[in-house]
C-alpha cells in the first residue's frame, strides 16, 4: 500500500523549497518504463513549466493541497482558456486532452498535485516544446512570461 499524508506532502514540498527549480516529483510508479506514470509533483510560486504538449497521451491533474493557474494555448501561443485550480473553491482538478498546448504556475506555497499519464517516461522532442515561450535558461524572459500569465 501506498498512503498519501500530510507528512509525504510536506516532505515532498520541502524538497521543492530545496531545489533550484522549486518543484519535486515523488513517484508513485515502479520505473520509468511504467505504462502509467502516478505522482505526486510538489510545486512552489516561481518554478517554471515551459508549455508543451503531449502528443501521443492525456494528462490528469488532481490538486492535493494549495491553487494553480492551468492555461492552454492555440499553436501561436494565444492562451485559449484559463482555469485557477483550488479545492478549497471545488475546484479540484483536469485532464488535459493530448495534443493540447498547456502550462501551469503556482499561486501558493505548497501546492502539490497528483499527476497520472501514459508512460513509459520519454524527454519531449524540441517540436512538443512551444517555440513562443522562453526557454528555462532565460530568467527575464521567464519572468516576463509569468507575470504576464498572471495578469
């Protein structure tokens, strides 16, 4: 059995407070050739998710604790919709469909969510990663995309 307490959600996050890119995975799944991926994924205000897509799978995000800001977006970047997770408002999760440009950005420390999709775990061709965003080594730029994100 594996439990999920309030104890693994606070280890997990502060392993997300540790680490340079404030977020943590805790894997649920055997390996990384697993058919199903299942994890918890610690999320702290200031990491950054590039916007990507899947091609080949659907993505399920259930929010465990603290809010999230999903966006998706048309091929050129223009945010098609926008929705702020929070259990606390019943609002608790989504799959994302395959094929869809999607980014999300913390709004509380200690967020962490749950996150199941079809494995086995494969690094994202350059195509499957948004050319009209900034890539992770460009801080202004991502600070620039965030804030604008946010408004």
């Amino acid at each position: 059995m594996k439990l999920i307490t309030e104890e693994l959600l606070d280890t997990v996050t502060s392993q997300a407070k540790e680490n340079s890119r404030l977020r943590m995975n805790y894997n649920f799944h055997a390996s990384m050739d697993a058919p199903i991926h299942r994890l918890l994924n610690a999320l702290e205000p200031g990491t950054y998710l590039p916007p990507h897509r899947h091609t080949d799978k659907e993505e399920t995000y259930l929010v465990l604790r603290g809010s999230l800001l999903a966006f998706f977006y048309d091929d050129a970047g223009n945010v098609t919709d926008r929705v702020c997770l929070n259990p606390s408002e019943g609002k608790y999760g989504l799959e994302i469909p395959s094929n869809t440009w999607h980014s999300i950005i913390a709004l509380e420390s200690g967020t962490v969510i749950f996150e199941i999709k079809k494995g086995p775990y494969q690094p994202l061709p350059s195509e499957d990663l948004a050319s009209w965003a900034p890539q992770a080594s460009d801080v202004e730029g991502i600070e620039a995309f965030m804030k604008r994100m946010l408004e």
